[in-house]
C-alpha cells in the first residue's frame, strides 16, 4: 500500500511540473483590445526556423495599419516581393488560391522602396484580384529588419509566431500547402 501511494505521489510530481513548464513557456495573454494573444516569451527573436518572428508595423494600400503581432493566433505566411520581379508575379495567383483555400493569414509585403510608384502596386493588385493584406514597405525597414536579400522570400510563421520555414524564389501552390500542413498542431 505504502509502494502504491509513493508511486502515485511521485507520478503526481511529475505530471504538475509539465504542467508548469508548458504553461510558463507557452503563456497565454490578453492583448490592449482584451483579445486573446498566443505569446512565446522564452524563444528568441531572428530570423531563422525556430525563432520568434520580429513583430513590424506598416500600412497597406487602402491605409490600414498592419502588425504581425495581430494575427498571432492564426498560421502566417509573410511574404516580400515587388511587382517587377518575374518570380514574384508568378507566384500571386498561387498565393490567392491558397489564402483561399487555407485559414492562413497572408502578409505579402510590397517593396515599395523599389517601385516606380504606389500605383504600379494598385494596379497589380487590381489586376489579379488580389485580397490578401498588401503592406507597403515605404522606407525599406521591414526588409532591412527581415535581411530581404532576394525576392520573393517567404516565410511560414505558426500561430505562436515562431518561424516554421523560410524560402527564397517563387513558391507553388503545393509547395505552400506542404509548408502549411507542416506546421500545423
């Protein structure tokens, strides 16, 4: 009787110390707007798989603001490109065929930087019936932050916000689905 309540006791130990590592590392915490907000606190910011993706803020098209850190909950494919580069064109139509396809978020951040003007990116968006958010990269600081080498370059981020993969070059609609599903729970 007394081996049986010292195997309980020390299974009881066990079990409440995963408890409290799993939960002081994966914490759960409410945002400004009393929104639930998925936080990873002990990861390390980067940008290499596995590490917490910088939070950035810019704003799209039509003037909205857009945070990474506000789609924390749902899986993320960031992506820059500008619309004078042959891969990055190619791969549109596939990205609006996943966003609708999948419950991803997409962030396909323009390289205004390097456009002609805002309009050539208006009018790509236009034509290809694009609806994912377009943020406008104006000054260049989020591909300075991201170390945007080469584009298109991707990056597929979970619902934590620790980056799963990180591609260079055009990307395949099953190619897409493949980095989806992979980091998938």
């Amino acid at each position: 009787m007394r081996k049986s309540l010292l195997i309980l006791a020390i299974i009881g130990m066990v079990a409440w110390t995963a408890f409290d590592f799993i939960y002081t590392t994966f914490s759960r915490d409410n945002d400004d707007d009393g929104e639930l907000v998925l936080t990873n606190e002990e990861v390390e910011v980067g940008l290499a798989v596995g590490n917490q993706a910088p939070d950035f803020h810019l704003q799209t098209l039509t003037g909205e603001r857009v945070q990474l850190s506000d789609y924390l909950g749902s899986p993320i494919m960031l992506n820059f490109w500008a619309t004078w580069c042959p891969p990055c064109r190619a791969e549109m139509p596939d990205m609006q065929r996943f966003y609708e396809d999948t419950e991803i978020t997409i962030l396909a951040v323009n390289l205004t930087d390097t456009e002609h003007s805002n309009s050539d990116v208006d009018a790509f968006v236009k034509e290809h019936a694009l609806t994912f958010p377009i943020p406008i990269d104006k000054a260049g600081d989020t591909s300075s932050l991201y170390d945007i080498q080469a584009i298109p370059t991707t990056f597929m981020i979970d619902q934590t916000g620790i980056i799963h993969d990180k591609s260079y070059g055009a990307l395949t609609y099953e190619q897409m689905i493949s980095a989806y599903q992979s980091m998938r729970y």
